[in-house]
C-alpha cells in the first residue's frame, strides 16, 4: 500500500508538472523526471525511517509509564495494546509522510535540481537512474544495508557490551545506587559465588 501511494504521488507530481514544462523552462521536465526516478526504493527506506523515528519518541515517552503505572498482573495486556495501537500510528505517520511527497518535490526538490544542475547535466542524471543495473542496485541496497549493519553489530558487541556496563557502573556511582541497573550475562556465575555464603 505505501509503496501505491508513494508511485501515485509521484506519477501525479510528473503529469503535473510535465505539461507545465512545455512553456516554461526545459529543465523543469528534466529536474521533474530526475527526482522520480531518484526517488524509488530510497524514498520508501526514508519514510519509514521518519515513520519510525517518530513512534520510538512515543514508544520513550510510555516505556517507563508502562512500567511505573500498570500492574505487574496487566502489563503484558496493556503492551499488546499498546504495540496494535502503535502500529496504527505508524501507519498513520507513514501516509501522512507519504502524502507530502509530491508537494515538497514540487516546492523544494525540483527547483534545487534545476539549480543545481545544466540541462544536459539532468539528462545525464536521467540516463542513469534508468540503468539496468542501478534500478539493480536500488532494489539491492535495503537487504545489502540491513547485511552491513547487522555484521556491524555482531562486530561490535563485545565493545558496546562492556562500555555500556562501564557507563551504568559510573551512573550508579554518580546518583549514589549502589548495583548498576542491569547484570551482564557473564557476570551470573560471579553473582552465584557471592550468594551461597548469605544462603547458607
């Protein structure tokens, strides 16, 4: 549905503009046909990435509620809920986006080519989006970025582990609590050798 949406305010923002191009500037048809085309998986990444980026801002603010205010008993109640309820705004979001499109490639995008770009520089750009293998590439991107970036984590995750548990150690030293909040999964056998002597 997002990805009909997002073609359609294209498609009308290139019919809008392409007969306009006839009596004004060339470069305007150029400029219009440069960002369609442009504008194909990548603008659906962005939108989402605005889409999410907005809902993790709600999803911050009642986190903490959920836990500070709802009975142990009805929490996971309330976070199914919450979470349809979230999807329903992220959907929202994303087509509130999405209906946006074609009206800020009108007023912003499109002149800014145009600016930016001779005529013969925006054919050039035009022939390239239409490549076989960019088209390729542009399909391509989302699973190569999502390989990449979840290699990335895998890579990292000893560093980021060991310096968020420095980060907590310090932040419970600095408001005077005394464990820090969360146990690191190794740290289970250590915590077991220091419990046996109050137990017993």
């Amino acid at each position: 549905m997002k990805k009909l949406l997002t073609a359609l305010a294209i498609a009308s923002l290139a019919f809008s503009t392409a007969g306009h191009a006839q009596t004004a500037d060339p470069k305007l048809e150029w400029a219009t046909k440069v960002v369609t085309l442009q504008q194909g998986p990548e603008l659906e990444r962005m939108i989402g990435q605005l889409a999410d980026s907005a809902t993790q801002e709600v999803l911050q603010n009642w986190g903490p509620k959920l836990q500070t205010d709802v009975p142990k008993a009805r929490q996971q109640q309330v976070t199914d809920e919450l979470n349809a309820e979230l999807k329903k705004c992220f959907d929202d979001i994303s087509k509130a986006i999405n209906s946006k499109v074609g009206k800020v490639s009108t007023d912003t995008l499109i002149p800014a080519y145009m600016d930016r770009f001779t005529l013969d520089e925006l054919k050039q750009l035009a022939a390239f989006f239409e490549s076989p293998t960019i088209k390729k590439y542009q399909a391509a991107a989302p699973e190569l970025g999502g390989l990449f970036v979840k290699q990335l984590i895998e890579a990292t995750r000893t560093d980021v582990t060991a310096r968020v548990k420095q980060f907590d150690s310090t932040a419970a030293k600095i408001i005077g609590a005394s464990p820090a909040p969360k146990a690191a999964p190794s740290t289970s056998g250590s915590s077991e050798k220091s419990k046996p002597a109050t137990k017993k």
